[in-house]
C-alpha cells in the first residue's frame, strides 16, 4: 500500500472547516456515533473560531499549563472510561496550532491502514467513533474481502492505555522524524510548528507530557499522527488493518505472525508505547469476523435479505414473540460474554430495527409495551443501557397520555443506583430523562449533585435546579467554596481548572458576580467568552420547550407493570 496524497487524506476539509468542527462540534465528549457521552442539552455550538481567536490574545499559562475537567463514561462492569475536557483557553491554543498546520497534519493523520475516516459529517463532526459498533446480519462486512485470502492466521492486539500513554514530545518525532525532532528541541526551537503541537498538548494537561485526553477530537488526530508512522514501519511487509488502537493483522503462518508483534512493539517502542499483551490473540483461519454471540442474536433477529417483508415491500417488524425470544438470548449470553457488549448489542438492534413504527395490532402494541418495559427494568443491571434510552426517544409518536407515576420512580430507582457506583454519565443522562417527564421535583437533587464534587453532574444538578426553579444556595456555596480555597491557597488554579464549566456557566447567567480566578488574565477567559455569548448549556433546547418529550410521553404510555413488578 502506498501513502495516501494531501487531497485524499483531507477528504474535502480545509483548515477552517477542522478549526470550526474541532471548537464546536467536537469538543465536548461527543464522538460516539450515536453522541451517548452526554445529553444534547450539552453544547460547545457557541465556541466559535472567533471566540477561540479573541482568548488566543489573553496571555496563557505558558509554563504551568491548565488541568482538565474529568468526565467518566460508564463501561461494564462498573469500570469507568475516563475523559477530560480541556480548558477553554488551552483548547483554543491546540486547536489554532492544528487548524494552522492541516497541510502539513492532514495528509499523516490517516494512515490507508486506518479504519478511522475524516470527514465532514451532517452534525458538524468531523471524527465519529463506533467503539463498540457491531453489523447486523444484512449489511456490508466492512472488510476488505482479500485481506485474509490465502493467509493462515489471524492476529488481533491493541496498545496499551493507548492514549494515556502517548508522549508529548513524541508528536515532532512523528511529524519530522527522530533525528530532526531532537535536533531542534527546547527553548531555542520553541517555534518550531511541531514544537509548537508539543506544546499545546502540554499547555491543556498541567504542562506534563505524558497522556492526550480522551473526548475532544483534538486527541483522536494526535493520535493518527502517531500511529501512520507506527503503520508506514510495517505496512511494506504485512497486511494489517487498526481501528483506533486495535490491530488486525493476516499473516501465512505462526512465524510470521510472532514477527509481525515483534515489529510492531519495536515500532511502538520508538513512541514510547507497547502492546498490550493481554488482548493479544492469534487464531488459526478461517475464523469468523465478530464474536461468536453476534452470529447467535443475529439468528433470533433475523437477516433482512429482502424476503422478509409486507405485502407493501416494507421489512417485517419484531413481533411480540420473536422479541422476548431475542431479549431472553441475550440475557443467556451475558452470562457467558459478561463485558456488557451483548445486551448493549441486543438492545441497540431492536432499537434500529424500528420496532416502535409496527402496525397497531394487539400482538404488536404488546411487543413494544414488552421492549419499554425491559429498556428500564435491565438499565437497572446493565447501566450501559441508560444513554439508549435516548435513541429510544427520537423514534417515539407524540402522544397526549399522560405520563405514570410508577415509571418515574423507575427513572429515580436507576438515578440512585447511579449515585451509589459514581456513574457521572448515567447520574446525568437519568437528570435528563426526569426533566423531560417534569414529574415530581426532587428539592435536594442540586444539593446531591453537588455532594459528588463531578463537575458534569454538578452542572446537571444546577440545570435541572433552574428549570424546577428550586433555591440555587447548594450550588451558590460550591461555587464559593472555590474562591475561598483559592484566597486561603487551600486550592489551586489547577483545582478551579477542573471545574472550570460549572463555574463559568454560573458566572455567564448571572449567579455568581465574578469569575473565580485570582489572576486577571484567568478571569478574562470567563469575561471574554461571556460577552461573546458562549454558554455550554442550550437553554432553548428542544427537551427544555415542552412538559415531556415525544419520548418520555410515548415511552410511558400503557406500561404492562402492575404493583408487583415495582420496586
């Protein structure tokens, strides 16, 4: 394979469109494909190229760099992912130097290995992730049909703590190679435009070098920067495929494949990274190209090869029987495959197959009252299915029902549940859902909120006060904690750099008179985005102009669940 050209690898993106989707589209976790990090009431549309040029002209932190406000994203079991959201003044900086160089970035940050395609996207988005993304019987294989013709083995491996692991300092030897990197480090060469990426990457994590956050598109770049050259050392002498951090090499035989891991740790080790050897598998072909419990749901989903339809030409949609059947096989599988993938997989399939659009028989009304009621009741065992609850949303009919009682408190029982394990996303996307059925308020949920010390779910806590219109005094008293820490040097800048969302959203609407640094260059960030309009919550969210969404209204409309299935 030969390396892509300039044009090829941009894909139609010239430097303002990748400064534009970087600050506001991809800069908030919001890169799954189905942007299940947060709930869209969460927005970075206002942080346009134009504020990011004004706070480019207030003098940074150079030395010191700024801390990340943490983010977790559940996984099962309950092993969080971590992300970060850089502050706003370090992220303008990076995202200036990247936007600057894509002409010299564009055409090594997307190696023909690569599986991750740049792209502008219909939401602004220019890099979409499908972490765990599985086919479903009838599409495409997104394989190359060669690439194991005529091989004997496979090899699958990954790198390890992959991009908490990527060295800053590593990018210019990406970028220019070895031996003009080092040859050019310092001070001296600080302007340097490789030197320069190097930098920004420090200034957004305290000034230290080790890791890029996991959540702004900004990473995912850095990333390919690396790993083209990683993959340009290999790809003359084996055929390989990666998706993010995940290998897929077909080699003819053991030898050849134990040398490819050799090579490829070497090539890692010259980036100051290694393979993780314990997902590193080698199987004999053929083997299939997915899980073996993918093939299994798929066979009680069914295979929409076109003979399945109606009378009008239309796919036969999921009965009542044939659902509880696949709901049931998955809850089988779970025992066996218990990362959380396969009822995840089961539920999101159901989901796609637009169960909900069925015709209004019995039988069908039935099958959909079954889905809803499971949705809820296995959220509650698998917390990975709480951010489904939103793809949910968007197919539901509007309805004028009112909305039960019993469901809401299914919502609270997953809410306090989500307390318990610290699950900021979920604590967050249940927030949401309760907004949308505008059922009974919880007074001391702010206060709640605030008692976890995460600033997402601190910012939710205050989202969900100001639309129940509920005393701000918990959040009002967080927030000031912070400026007293600051002036009795408790805390540090780095400890308001952390929550640094909250409090600047708090400053922009009003609630507190100041921002809470005690530099004034600090404080300017927050002066200059507030009077450019910049807020990270859409107050005018669709969600927020209505007492329930289509959702919530559709969702909780005839529930089959008698008083002793609540709990």
């Amino acid at each position: 394979m030969s390396d892509l050209g300039t044009e090829a690898t941009l894909n139609g993106l010239d430097k303002e469109a990748v400064r534009k989707a970087l600050l506001q589209y991809n800069y908030l976790p919001r890169q799954h494909d189905h942007k299940e990090e947060l709930p869209p009431i969460f927005s970075s549309v206002h942080f346009t190229p134009e504020v990011a040029a004004k706070l480019l002209e207030i003098p940074a932190r150079i030395r010191r760099g700024y801390d990340l406000l943490p983010f977790r994203r559940t996984r099962h079991p309950n092993i969080p992912r971590m992300m970060g959201i850089p502050h706003p003044r370090a992220y303008a900086q990076l995202v200036n130097v990247i936007a600057a160089q894509w002409s010299k970035i564009g055409s090594v940050c997307q190696s023909p290995n690569s599986q991750l395609e740049f792209g502008l996207h219909e939401d602004g988005r220019i890099v979409v992730h499908k972490y765990d993304h599985t086919s479903v019987d009838g599409e495409v294989e997104d394989q190359d049909p060669l690439s194991d013709f005529g091989k004997n083995y496979r090899i699958k491996t990954d790198i390890n703590n992959f991009y908490h692991s990527i060295y800053s300092h590593a990018l210019p030897w990406a970028l220019v190679g070895h031996e003009e990197a080092k040859k050019h480090k310092g001070a001296k060469h600080i302007d340097q435009w490789y030197n320069q990426i190097d930098r920004a990457v420090q200034q957004c994590q305290r000034g230290e070098t080790k890791g890029v956050p996991i959540g702004p598109a900004t990473s995912t770049i850095l990333s390919e920067i690396l790993l083209f050259k990683v993959d340009e050392t290999l790809r003359s002498k084996y055929f390989f495929t990666r998706y993010i951090d995940d290998y897929t090499a077909y080699v003819d035989n053991r030898d050849e494949g134990d040398q490819f891991l050799i090579d490829l740790a070497r090539s890692l080790e010259g980036y100051a990274l290694t393979l993780n050897l314990r997902k590193t598998h080698v199987s004999q072909l053929p083997v299939v190209n997915r899980d073996e419990w993918v093939t299994d749901l798929n066979l009680f989903l069914g295979v929409d090869d076109g003979s399945r339809t109606t009378d009008g030409g239309v796919r036969e949609k999921i009965k009542f029987r044939q659902l509880k059947l696949i709901i049931d096989k998955a809850l089988a599988l779970s025992k066996e495959f218990p990362d959380g993938s396969v009822i995840k997989y089961a539920f999101s399939a159901i989901i796609d197959a637009d169960i909900d659009k069925i015709s209004s028989g019995a039988a069908d009304e039935a099958a959909e009252r079954y889905f809803e009621d499971a949705l809820l009741r296995y959220a509650y065992y698998y917390p990975t299915l709480i951010p489904l609850i939103q793809r949910w949303l968007s197919y539901k009919p509007s309805s004028d029902n009112l909305v039960e009682h019993r469901v809401e408190k299914r919502l609270a029982t997953l809410l306090k549940r989500s307390f318990a394990l610290a699950q900021s996303d979920n604590i967050i996307w249940c927030i949401y859902y309760l907004l949308q059925l505008n059922g009974e308020t919880e007074i001391g949920l702010p206060e709640r909120c605030c008692g976890t010390n995460d600033p997402m779910v601190v910012l939710m806590g205050y989202v969900y006060a100001k639309k129940k219109k509920l005393p701000l005094d918990p959040l009002l008293a967080w927030a000031e904690a912070f400026g007293i820490g600051l002036n009795e040097e408790r805390l540090s800048e780095y400890d308001v750099d952390r929550v640094w969302m909250v409090l600047y959203q708090l400053y922009r609407d009003g609630e507190i008179a100041n921002p809470p640094y005690k530099t004034k260059e600090d404080n300017k960030v927050f002066h200059t985005m507030k009077e450019m309009g910049v807020s990270f919550v859409d107050w005018d969210h669709d969600d927020f102009g209505r007492r329930a969404s289509n959702f919530a209204k559709g969702l909780f409309k005839g529930l089959l669940l008698g008083p002793e299935n609540e709990r």
